[in-house]
C-alpha cells in the first residue's frame, strides 16, 4: 500500500486498535472459559493476521463484484470468499439466510406500519 | 436476527465497512449493509478459530499460557483454511 495517505494511515491505525480490542476481549473470554491466558503478544499476532487476512478478503470481494459488474460488494460477494472451507460456507450460507429474512421482516413490519398510519388518516379524515 | 451472547463480542458494523472501503483498489466500490454484517460473522470466526487453535496447541505442549510460539505453529493452516 504506496499509495495511502497519512490520513488514511491514520484511519487504518485507529480500525487496527478497534480490531485489538475486540480480539482482546475475545480472547480473554474464551481464556477464562478454560482456565487458560493468552498473552500479549499472540493477542497482537492474532490482531494483525487478522488486519491482514482482512486486506486479502476486501481485494477478492472486490474482484467478485467487478467480475459481477457491480461496484458494491453483496453477501453472494462474501459467500464465494468462504468457498474454500465447506463448513465455513455453511455456516455463512445459514447467516446470509438469516439477514436476509431478518430484512425480509423489518421490511414487512414496515409496510404494515405504513398502512396503519394510513387507516389513521383516514379515520381522522372521517372524524 | 437472533444475535447470541457470541456475537456481542463480534466487531461492529461499521468498522468492518470502512476497513473493508479503506482496503479497495477504487474508491467508487462500496460494501452493502448486508455484506458488511456478514463479512463480522465471517471474521469472528476467523479470531475464533485462531484462538482455539492456539489454545489447543499450548493444551497439547501441556503449558496453560498461550504464548507466540503456539500461535506460530497454528499459523500456517490458519491461512490455508481460508
């Protein structure tokens, strides 16, 4: 990366520390879960393999989606990145199920609001 | 969405959507909302995934902290795995 600027170094700092902290707080859970401590530098080593890992997956969904003649990346971009390991496709599979009926209900809950506020309007319009 | 007690230890939306904007080569690509809840789930199995197998590597040497020599040996499998 050659090109980036320092503001967009400095973006890229403060997301590492986002990642460090989620990792942190990851890692220290499942440590006490098993009586076990992760120490400080395989918290680090594991936050930036994850900065990385996150490099390489942001360049393939890009590439999906141009491939797809599309410039924004959707979940079937994101399905194809998790091609390689059949349980994690699975299991991406199932989450993308759920989003999408989780939209699919905010959506229907919406347009019911909707007609709602209209059988109001008109109520009042009777009044 | 059923969000578990897993998933609140996950990243947030938002900075996996503006990591993922930052890494494109073009600046006119953009990330759904959908994708970039998705690309959370996908990444916390990543972190996941590297700490159990860390974990399980520092079981197997019989040592009850976590140092880099496991994560090390992990490392290379971890890559290939996804």
């Amino acid at each position: 990366m050659s090109t980036t600027t320092d503001e967009e170094e400095r973006q890229l700092q403060r997301l590492k520390a986002a990642i460090h902290h989620t990792v942190g707080r990851l890692c220290q859970s499942l440590g006490e879960n098993h009586q076990m401590e992760f120490s400080r530098p395989v918290i680090a080593a594991i936050t930036e393999t994850t900065f990385r890992q996150c490099d390489v997956f942001a360049k393939d969904l890009e590439a999906f989606a141009r491939h797809a003649k599309r410039s924004t990346v959707s979940m079937e971009d994101v399905k194809l990145a998790a091609r390689r390991s059949t349980a994690l496709y699975n299991f991406i599979q199932s989450k993308s199920e759920e989003i999408a009926s989780a939209n699919q209900e905010q959506r229907d809950k919406k347009k019911s609001g909707v007609k709602r506020k209209n059988k109001d309007t008109e109520a009042e319009a009777m009044e | 969405m059923a969000e578990n007690s897993s998933t609140e230890l996950s990243f947030k939306k938002e900075t996996v959507s503006k990591l993922l904007t930052l890494f494109f080569r073009e600046e006119r690509t953009r990330v759904s909302a959908d994708a970039a809840l998705l690309m959370t789930e996908m990444l916390y199995v990543f972190v996941e995934e590297a700490a159990q197998r860390t974990m399980k590597q520092a079981e197997s040497e019989d040592c009850d902290k976590m140092d880099i020599e496991h994560f090390e040996k992990i490392l290379p499998q971890l890559l290939l795995d996804f």
